[in-house]
C-alpha cells in the first residue's frame, strides 16, 4: 500500500504565483502523515494562460533549469509532488504541463494533449510517458485529457496502475458548477474501472474575480467506487491508502523513474 493525495487548492486570480506557499504547506503535512505522491491542480502556479492577457508573463522554462528555482520550496526526501503549471520551450510555444518533482529536482513532465474544446494559447502535447516513484507505476493526464480513453488506456497497457488528474475548472459562473463535479467524477469512475486503475483528482476550489470552481478533487479505487472526495468550494487535502500493485519496476521509496511515452494520435487543434 502507499498513501497518495489530492490537494484541492484555492482558487487564486488569473496570474498568481502565490501557490507555492500553502503547497509548501501541505508537503509537510503529507511528510507527517506518510502520504509519497500529492497531486496539485492543473496551472495551479500562474492560472491557466488563456485567462491571461499576457500568458508569457506566467510561462516557466522547464529546459533552462527556471522551474527548478520556482518549485525548490516544494523539496522533500519523502514526498513527490505533481504541479501544473505553463510551460515555455525555447521556441516559444506555450505547453500546459505538470511536473514530477522529487527530492528537489524536476524528473519528468506531462503536456496536456487536448489543450481546450475550440481555441487555446496552448500547443498540444504528443507523449503520454508512466513514473514509477516509491514502487507506484503511475500516468498523469491533465483535466479535459481524463474525458478521452485512450491516453489512460495506454497508460495502463505500459504499467500503470494510477491515474493522477491535475484539473482546473475555474471558469466563469455561467459556464461552471456543480454539473462539471458529476462530469468529472463521471470520467474518474469510467477511466478506474475500463482499466483497473487507481484515479486521483485534484482541482481548485472557491471564488475569485469572474471564475468560480466547485472543486472536483477525489480518490477514485479500480471498482470505481469512491474512496475520498473534497467538499465543495473548499480547499482541503484529500488522503487515501491505495494499492501500489507491482508496476512495470517496483522500485525502491527513493527512486523516480520514466517510462517516455508514445505519440498521441495526430489531430487538429484551434490556435489563436
């Protein structure tokens, strides 16, 4: 068994980076309650980028060693700690992404693949690689992402045997509410249980200038019934014992590895 968590965060205006103090917060928590692995929300540092009239201003170079710099508070001998944030690769594009962050140090990352419905500021992802961290084979597929089988299902083929879902669901009042927790919690349960998997969900929370997020945040078991979930525009940390299984390398507490992924199906995405 090993003990994993969900952080539902609070939701913060379009543009702050003042996630990393209570995310900081809730790595030490998880330190004394022996929870390995806390999944953040989808671009809990900085919002998500197509809420921002300037989505450079809130973009980290993960290549230049930036990110490393802005998550070294996060660091732990014990706990890694999965942030969404937007991601700059040197030719400027821009990439929703979450990284794996171990003992100090940026190990892996994770592109959204379906950026959004119709347009986004963000370039699709193409890979869909698995990490194994304290003997759990896990993927990582972000928000819209959990709504398509295929990238969970490849995930599980190669090892996996969890699922974290970075998610943010801040959107305006008329778009959001608690219609998208049923639709989330819809997807968690079809994605556990087509392939035997674990399903942890952590999204914002509460209200903030224009947006609103009910929070979808839950722990999901392979049966699909649910284990833990968050209260409703609240922030809060979700814990659950869930089962490691053996993974494609059961490998010791200490030790990240990734499995690079195959390309995702070639597809059109709207740009602005």
């Amino acid at each position: 068994m090993i003990r994993v968590a969900a952080y539902q965060a609070p939701l913060l205006e379009p543009g702050s980076m003042e996630a990393i103090a209570p995310i900081r917060e809730q790595v030490q928590v998880c330190e004394t309650r022996g929870v390995r692995i806390l999944c953040c929300p989808e671009a809990v540092l900085g919002g998500l980028a197509d809420d921002s009239p300037r989505p450079e201003d809130i973009a980290i170079d993960v290549e230049g060693g930036q990110l490393d710099d802005v998550l070294g508070p996060l660091a732990s001998d014990t706990v890694t700690t999965i942030v969404g944030f937007t991601e700059i690769d040197r030719a400027g594009r821009l990439y929703n992404s979450a990284a794996i962050h171990h003992c100090g140090v940026v190990v892996g990352r994770y592109r959204k693949l379906h950026p959004a419905i119709r347009r986004s500021v963000y370039d699709p992802g193409d890979e869909m690689p698995v990490f194994t961290a304290g003997g759990l084979t896990f993927g990582v597929v972000i928000c819209r992402d959990s709504s398509f089988p295929e990238p969970a299902r490849i995930m599980a083929s190669r090892g996996a045997t969890a699922l974290f879902v970075p998610t943010n669901n801040g959107l305006p009042p008329g778009k959001g509410g608690p219609d998208l927790v049923r639709d989330a919690r819809a997807d968690d349960v079809a994605r556990a249980t087509e392939n035997g998997v674990w399903v942890i969900r952590a999204d914002v929370a509460g209200t903030t200038t224009g947006l609103v997020s009910y929070g979808s945040s839950a722990i999901v078991a392979p049966d699909g019934s649910i284990r833990r979930s968050a209260s409703p525009l609240t922030a809060e940390l979700v814990v659950a014992e869930i089962e490691a299984g053996t993974g494609r390398w059961p490998g010791a507490a200490q030790e990240v590895r990734v499995t690079p992924g195959g390309r995702a199906p070639s597809r059109r995405v709207d740009q602005r």
